[in-house]
C-alpha cells in the first residue's frame, strides 16, 4: 500500500474512533431509555460511516458485520421494533465487536472468529423477528391461530369469458441485433530499467491492478512475456527484460488502470486498450502473442506445412524460469510461470498490518484556538522588535520602556502558554466512554446487573493525561464491581434496588482536575481490612489507625480481601497499580466511605504535566521548587510549639494539630539536623500528601511564586529521594522539584511505607 494510501487510511481509524463514541453516547442514551428519532438515526449512521469507509479499503471482516449490524439499527429506526433493554444490550455487546474488528483492522489483536459469529447471529435473530427473542412465537399466537367458532363464508362467483386475440402491430424494427458483448480492459507494461534502479518493483503495479479487479467484483488475469529473456550467462542483473500482459474485467475503468501507473509513467512502457471479447488477442502459451495473421483468420488453424514449417528453438537457448529470476516474494505472491495466468491472492489482514506505517497521533483542534495562538505569536514578534528597540538606547526613558516591554512580555508569554495548553486540551469523553464496556464486561463476569453514568464528559485536560487515565480508571471500576457493588440477592435483602449504579465524573476545581468514583454498594469493612493488613503483615497487630489510614490500606502492595482469585481481581496489583499511576500523574488519592452506603473515590489531577506552578524556596545553600498545589500555608515557628519524641523527632502543634517537623536539607543530606533550640522563628511550610497527612518542612527562605517546565530527572541522571522532577530556572541553573508525598510519608512512617515495630505509630 503507498505512502498516500496509509496516510489516508490512518484518518479513517481516526474517524472510526470518532464514530465509535458516537455509537456509544447514541446506545447509552437509548439504554437511558432516550429514544428520539434523532438519537437512532446518530446511531445507525456512525454504523454506516464505518461500513462505507470499510468497503473503501476492502476490509472484509469489518463490511460483513457492520453490514449486519445496520440492517438491525435500520429496524430499529423504521419502527419495525423498540429499543428494549434486551435489543440494546445485543447492540452494545456488538458495539464491542465491532470496536474490536475496527483494531483489527488497524493491526491489532485478531478476533475471535466465533464471538463474531455469535454477535451477527444476536443481529440476525432480531432484525427476523422484529426484536422479539422469542423468535416470533407471541406474533404467531396473535396472527395465525384461527378461532374455534369460526366457520367459512361461501362467495358466490361466476367466471367471465374473455377474448384474449393478438394485437396487429404495422411497426417494422428491422432485423433485432445482439447486444454487443462486454469489453475487458488489456493493460501491457514493460518497466525500464530506471524502475529497478530507484528500489521500485513490478509487482506493485501487478497488486495495484488486482486490487481494482478486485474492487469491482471480477478477477485477474496476468501472462509474463519472457520471450527476451537471455540465457543465463549473458544476464545482466540491472536490466529489465520481462514484459507483463494483463486482461480486466470490464467493470473496471480506464480511468482506475491509469492512476495504478501514475508514479511510474516514466519509468516504463504501458498502453490500456478496451477491447471486446470477439476482438481479444489470443496469447499462446509460451506467453507470446500471436501474429495478427493468425489471428484475423476465419476461425480455421492454419495449414500443417505453415505450422511445421519453422524448426523447434534449440534445447539451450530456453530461458530459466521466470520466478528464478524475480525476487522471492513476487514469486510466491504471483506464482507465475512461462504462459500462465493468475490471480494474485489477496493480502491477509496480518501482512496488510504488516506493511501499514505506525499510527501516529494526533488531535483535532477547534479553529478559533489556532486563530487565537496565532494572533498572540504575531503580538510576541512585535514585542520582541519593541524590545530589541529599546535595547539600543541608553538614556534613563529607554531603560524604564524597556523594563515595562519586559513585563508585557512576560504577561504574553503566559497568554501563548496558556494557549498551547488549550490545543493540547482534550475532553475525557474519549477514556470515559471506553469504561461503558469495562463495565459490561466486569458485570457479565460477576452476573451482577450495574448501570455506569457518565457526568462531565467534556471537561478538558492535557492529552497526555488524559491516555494515562484508562489503565487506573479501569482498575477501579472492576474493583467497584466486583468489590463495592453487592450481589442482586444482597442488595434486595437490604433494601436496595436489584441494580446497581455507578458514577463516573469529571470537572475542574481550583486548577485542577478532580474525577470521581462513586458507587451506591455496601462500603469499605475497614474491620476486615485492618484484618487483613496485620493478616499480610503490612502493619502490626497494634497499629492505631484512623478510618482514613484504614481505607488508604486497600493501596498497599499485596493487598487484597478477596477469598478467591479471579479474572477481575484477587492478586492484590490492581489498586497499587491505581495508586502508583496517579502518583506518577503529579495527582492524589482520597477515599470516602459509609457502610452500607457505597464508596467515593476521587483522583485529584494537575491539568498538564509539562508545566507546574511552584513556589521558589531555599534550603541548605541550593535553591528548590515546591508544587504549590501541595502548600497549606507558610508561618513563623514558635520554639514553644515544638515537641520532641523518642526517637529524637520533633512534632510541632499548629492550632491543636500535630505534624511532624522535617528539616528540609536535612532530609536531603544537605545539612546536619538542627537543634531545637535553633528551630525558634524559622520559616515552615505546611504540606500535604495524596492521602490528606500533613507535615510542616522547615526552609531557609520562601523566594518567589512561578510557573517551571518539568524535566525527568531519572531519564537524566538516577533517581533520589525526595525529588520527583527537575526545572531550569530563568538564570540558567538547574533545581530540583521536591516530591512531597515521599517526604511526608518517611517522616510520619505513613502506612505509604511499612512500618516496624519498633517505631512508634502516629495517628493522623
């Protein structure tokens, strides 16, 4: 396939996905029992976008199915059945297959031939019956059963003559003439030797030409002239000797044979001609074609001195075969031979994959946020000009100009910034509506019935963070079904209805992205969680915890309650996996719980993870950056507000609260630890983890507010403890950002880390 042909191939799996959510926001409003004419219409034209641009590029598998599939939506929207909750429900399990034939198609994992097969029996049976399941019984019923007291009424009806007699005609027609027989399409090429020489190859015009044969339904027919064929020790490998005679079938045009030729037109010698089958030119089967003599002869062979007459070519002079001399994969792809005809098979779905360009990605961007960046990129040209102006003079005027172009500068270099942030903005919907089939899926292996809703599918965060949501989403869901949401028979027993719901939700909340989880189960047993951590020994049997710490054990490694193993959990890695991966997102972790009630979980998100606010701080001689999201407060420490423990830490007492207090250069090896009596009036902040613990870090000094661009600090150099990311400042130097949550959890001996029994336990 070309270069132009993936290309063009790659926005149709774009415009898929695009269709794909259509199809799902379309099912999901008509298993809400939404069941608008305009709604069914949405729905059965995303099937049809997919079905046409499928046909376009020959996918088969992907044409079948989705051909079934709109047939049944097409009953669904003349009204020959309604959406029941059975109907949309074999919709949305063939909304799955479909989905996956579509990755299939691109080059993903092949499906499974009979959940396919499955699903287009589910369509068939309801596009035949009108959408009942019992397979047209009750209209049978209705319709066909005829009354016991009922008793026929004689029709009194007399037969009347007619005289049927042939009409004259005085029209004359002439002699009627046979329709002229249909005309193939013959195409002859012979490539220059310039064709090989650019790394070029023959058998992509043949593929090309099968492809269109194909497309309109006929076959191929190739015969391979090797008639110039030297003997072998005369061969010259860089030149082309072999010519190709190819018959179409006559849907095909002129038009379609030229365009396979238009980026080798001048590298070879080619000529399309129609001609009719009565005038077709016979070719013999050494491959050569025959005279026109012979051929315009009255059907009779010629006479047997005229066939005898020219002596057999000598036995050395006969060319090798053809697919001695052709690269190994046109020979197996053309199997040809010395006068012989084939059709090229068609390429399986893995080789298509195979010789597709990797997907690249890619967003779609409103045009008035182009607009936008633009106009504020021509508004920086004409400051930097301003700038570079008043960089020239030296009176005391120019130097005040300048500071304040300076400061223009700055405002609209956070305008650009905040920009680009808006085109690499993306709704949540894409990974949101992905969890629609999570859902079905975890439900049909738990037999548990539960509706997922969908709220603020159109909150708009960085697209990176946005591809990084779907494993930790999909975790917590499972964990929400197989976990949170109790079996039908124990959700009636307490007073529930049989059907469970959770709620999946998005919105924007002090600069930053807050998405819930909540489901209306039986809640967190923090009595058998408890249970269970001093069970796995990941706390001691003596550990006073608050129901807070208790609900954040779930997220330990190895954590699990769960009695058996299953598809769905069990293991104890899925909510690790959560935590871990919303940690990595700069993001944090709550949890809030009622027995009997259900969970809520909320994952709060930095809106992008290039650039991050932070507040510029100094501590043992180096200069650092703290996220502010994760500063409470800054105060002055009181030497009375210190206590001191046991094991030589100190605590220090902030409005009844108690926290650790953590010298911060000493944490980081910069400094040895302070006494205490060095402690009174230095400067503390007031951080909190993803858990909701709080410490206070003590600093040298709190320098300025400002926006950093973040830069992995493992890829660049190793990981440390306390620094999750590194920045370059505006003089140049590089500083590390702190990572708060590792500071805090060490200095607290957080259940974030396992404790021993020798520390002492904190209660938050």
């Amino acid at each position: 396939m070309s270069s132009d042909m993936d290309d063009i191939l790659q926005i149709f799996f774009q415009e898929c996905d695009e269709q794909l959510q259509e199809l799902e926001r379309g099912l999901s409003a008509l298993s809400d029992g939404e069941s608008e004419h305009e709604t069914v219409n949405a729905v059965f034209r995303a099937v049809h976008s997919i079905k046409g641009g499928a046909a376009s590029f020959g996918l088969d598998n992907l044409v079948r199915f989705s051909h079934v599939f709109e047939n049944s939506l097409d009953g669904l929207r003349s009204g020959r059945f309604a959406p029941t909750h059975d109907v949309v429900k074999t919709f949305l399990k063939a909304m799955d297959v479909l989905s996956d034939l579509v990755n299939e198609a691109r080059g993903g994992a092949a499906v499974d031939p009979a959940r396919v097969a499955e699903s287009h029996a589910e369509l068939a049976a309801i596009n035949s019956t009108g959408g009942d399941h019992d397979g047209g019984a009750s209209a049978a019923t209705t319709e066909d059963v005829i009354p016991v007291d009922f008793s026929p009424v004689p029709i009194d009806f007399e037969p009347v003559a007619a005289d049927f007699e042939p009409i004259p005609f005085d029209f004359d027609f002439g002699e009627e003439t046979p329709a002229p027989a249909a005309a193939a399409l013959r195409v002859t090429f012979h490539p220059h030797d310039a064709l090989y020489e650019r790394g070029d190859d023959a058998r992509n015009i043949l593929i090309g030409l099968a492809d269109i044969a194909r497309e309109c339904g006929g076959e191929i027919q190739i015969t391979c002239d090797w008639s110039a064929l030297p003997p072998l020790a005369d061969l010259v490998p860089d030149k082309s000797y072999l010519t190709w005679h190819i018959v179409l079938p006559p849907e095909v045009s002129e038009e379609s044979a030229n365009t396979v030729f238009d980026w080798v037109s001048e590298d070879c010698d080619f000529s399309i001609v129609r001609e009719s089958a009565e005038d077709e030119v016979p070719l013999e089967q050494d491959g050569e074609q025959a005279e026109p003599a012979e051929t315009e002869a009255a059907g009779a062979p010629p006479p047997e001195e005229e066939r005898t007459a020219e002596p057999p070519a000598p036995e050395p002079a006969l060319p090798p075969p053809v697919e001695a001399l052709l690269p190994m994969p046109v020979a197996a792809a053309l199997d040809l031979h010395p006068g012989s005809t084939t059709t090229p098979p068609p390429a399986t779905g893995a080789a298509q994959a195979a010789a597709r360009k990797p997907e690249q990605a890619s967003i779609r961007v409103d045009l008035h946020r182009i607009d936008d960046l633009m106009d504020l990129v021509g508004e920086l040209v004409i400051a930097q000009a301003a700038i570079e102006s008043l960089s020239r003079r030296t009176d005391a005027a120019g130097q005040h100009e300048l500071v304040q172009s300076i400061s223009s500068m700055q405002s609209l270099t956070r305008d650009i910034q905040d920009a680009v942030m808006a085109v690499r903005a993306q709704p949540v919907r894409a990974v949101f509506q992905r969890m629609q089939r999570v859902v079905r899926e975890a439900c049909s292996m738990t037999g548990k019935d539960i509706v997922l809703t969908l709220e603020g599918e159109d909150t708009e965060v960085d697209r990176t963070l946005v591809e990084k949501l779907t494993d930790p989403l999909t975790h917590m869901l499972r964990n929400a079904v197989d976990h949170g949401i109790e079996s039908t028979e124990a959700r009636i027993a307490a007073g529930k209805p049989a059907e469970g719901h959770i709620v999946l939700s998005a919105e924007h909340r002090s600069g930053r992205i807050l998405i819930t989880i909540k489901d209306d189960g039986a809640g967190i047993n923090r009595q058998r969680v408890f249970d269970t951590a001093v069970k796995r020994g990941i706390i001691p049997p003596n550990a006073v915890l608050s129901d807070d710490e208790i609900n954040n054990l779930i997220f330990m490694p190895g954590f699990s309650t769960a009695a058996t193993i299953s598809n769905l959990s069990g293991r104890g890695v899925g909510m690790d996996v959560v935590k871990q991966a919303i940690q990595s997102l700069g993001g944090r972790i709550t949890i809030s719980s009622t027995p009997g009630k259900g969970t809520i979980f909320g994952f709060s998100l930095p809106l992008t993870l290039a650039i991050l606010d932070g507040m510029l701080i100094a501590a043992g001689g180096s200069t650092m950056v703290i996220p502010i999201s994760s500063v409470i407060e800054t105060m002055i420490v009181k030497q009375s507000d210190i206590y001191a423990l046991p094991d030589g830490s100190n605590v220090i007492s902030i409005r009844g609260d108690c926290m650790p207090l953590i010298p911060l250069a000493t944490a980081l090896k910069l400094s040895d630890a302070p006494s205490r009596d060095s402690l009174d009036a230095s400067i503390i902040l007031v951080v909190e983890n993803e858990s909701g613990a709080r410490a206070a870090l003590i600093v040298d000094e709190i320098r300025d507010q400002t926006q950093v661009v973040i830069k992995s600090i493992e890829s660049n150099y190793r990981q440390i403890f306390g620094v999750s990311a590194a920045t370059i400042l505006g003089d140049g130097s590089v500083s590390l950002i702190l990572d708060v949550s590792a500071l805090v959890a060490s200095a607290i001996g957080h259940i974030d880390s396992k404790p021993s029994n020798t520390r002492p336990e904190l209660a938050a």
